[in-house]
C-alpha cells in the first residue's frame, strides 16, 4: 500500500506535465482542428530558457518558468503566423506534414546551437521532502512545487477561457469560426492569442521537466509530446478538461507500471490504453458525440 501511494504521488507529478502539454494540442485542435506536432519541441525549448535563465542569470524558479512562458507564447504565434495561416484553408494533410516539418526543424536547429549533449539542469528547489502519515511515503517538494504551478496555470486558463472577452472568443471560433467572424470576432487575432497561451504553458512544462529530472536536451520534446499528445486523444480532443484528465490518467498509469517492474514496457502499455480507449470511446472518455447535418 506504501508504495502504491509513492508512485501515485509520483504519477501526480508526471501528469501535471503531460496536462500541461497536453491542454497545448487540445486548445489548438478544439479552435482549427490541427494536431500542432511542433508544439512538444516548444516545450524543450521553455527547458533551454529555464536552463539560461538559472544558469547564466542565476535568477530562481519562478522567474525562470514566467520568462520562459513568456518566450514561449512569441515563439509559438511566430510558428502560427510563418508555418501554419498560410495553410489555414489547405487540407489536414499538408498541415500535418507541416507541423512535423517545424517540429523537426526546431529539433535540429536547437542541436545546431546548443549541441547534442545531455546538459544538467541547476538545483534551483529546496532538496527537501516530507514523511506523510508517518508511513514510508517520501512527499519531495519537487513535487509539491510542480502540482502547485499547474494547478495555478491551469485555474488562470479556466478563467481566462470563461470570463475573458478573448476567451469567449475562443470558445466562439472553436464552435463555428464562420459564424464567429460575422459577429465581428477577428479571427486571425483569436487563432494566435490561442497559440500563445498553449505555447506558453508549454514552457512552464518545459521548466518543470527540468526540474523533476535535472536534465535536458535537444530531443527532449519527441517523447513527452506524442504523450501529452496520446494524453489529449485518451481524456478527448479539443476539450480542456479532458487533456487535464488524460495527463493525470496517463503519468499515475506510466508510474506505476514502471514501479512494477515493467519500465521496459510503459510506452507499450501507454499506446494500448490508447487503442482500447479508442476501440471503446473514440471520442476519447470525456469526448461527446457529435451529430453532423448533412
């Protein structure tokens, strides 16, 4: 029972990330339907930024994770505005294939500047942890800042989404972006405002990944990406709850199977969730049934 409530506490942790990746692809997707593979390599470059910023400027955690969001947010209306509007009318395919082009672009352009090599992110969080219920269960404060900053991150999302005049815009291009530019919504504006805020959570990831693993590099962003991305499609594509549900969901699933002796075999068991979701719910298991007239 012990270790079962360590390696849900560690799952907690895990999923906080993967939420946080995850709401990036889902916001994106619920207002124009592009599955923005990219987006995992926006969230390796928040790491670099956290990296420069606490080892070069030696500023703490929080600023670090609020610069790299900040980065973060220009650079994904950048890749918005240069590699995706121009396809906005095209078919998904080719915005596909775009977005696996930026992805590997920002891959290999990133090893172009920093090199390949696995770099250590500094300590920049109390070592420090707390015996709960006196039981053999170790709460790292580690991880205690990362639930924080997510739930934070992801309680000003909520707001933003329900009472911001941008966020009703959002909502109001994600159920019918025609309808919305006649009632007077720019939608360029909305479109890279919603990029923004998923890009910008993915650099908050970014530093937390940092932090809870001490180490960073170039290819970081593949793995956790189709994650966050598997995340999104388990709790429903396009909808917010469900990617915070899906990253949770998929962290405590991925902890415990390598706390049982399966490490070797987490991402198989991750994509068999997936395809028994998807067998059962293909909607995903927040999703709804959505009826087109014809």
């Amino acid at each position: 029972m012990e270790q079962l409530i360590q390696q849900i506490i560690n799952g907690i942790s895990l999923g906080s990330i993967y939420a946080l990746i995850a709401l990036g692809y889902t916001m994106v997707y619920g207002i124009i339907s592009l599955i923005n593979f990219a987006h995992g390599e926006i969230y390796m470059i928040g790491a670099y930024v956290g990296y420069t910023i606490t080892t070069f400027l030696g500023l703490g955690f929080f600023p670090a994770i609020i610069i790299a969001m900040v980065v973060c947010s220009i650079l994904g209306i950048i890749i918005e505005k240069v590699a995706y509007k121009p396809l906005r009318n095209s078919t998904r395919i080719a915005s596909l294939i775009t977005a696996i082009a930026v992805s590997l672009f920002l891959q290999y352009g990133m090893m172009y500047f920093v090199g390949p090599e696995t770099r250590t992110f500094p300590k920049v969080l109390p070592n420090s942890s707390i015996n709960l219920f006196n039981l053999n269960v170790i709460l790292d404060m580690r991880n205690v800042y990362i639930l924080l900053v997510t739930i934070i991150l992801m309680i000003i999302l909520q707001y933003i989404i329900s009472k911001t005049k941008i966020g009703k815009a959002m909502r109001a291009v994600s159920l019918d972006k025609d309808a919305a530019q006649l009632m007077g919504i720019n939608i360029n504006q909305t479109i890279s405002f919603t990029f923004a805020i998923g890009s910008a959570l993915a650099g908050a990831a970014g530093v937390l990944v940092g932090v809870y693993y001490n180490s960073i590099n170039p290819l970081m962003g593949a793995g956790p990406g189709l994650k966050a991305f598997v995340a999104a499609v388990i709790g429903g594509i396009g909808i917010i709850p469900g990617a915070v549900f899906g990253g949770f969901f998929l962290g405590i699933i991925e902890t415990l199977v390598s706390a049982f002796g399966g490490s070797l075999y987490k991402d198989a068991v991750a994509f068999s969730v997936l395809i028994i979701v998807l067998l059962l719910k293909p909607n995903g298991l927040l999703g709804k049934k959505i009826t087109e007239k014809v």
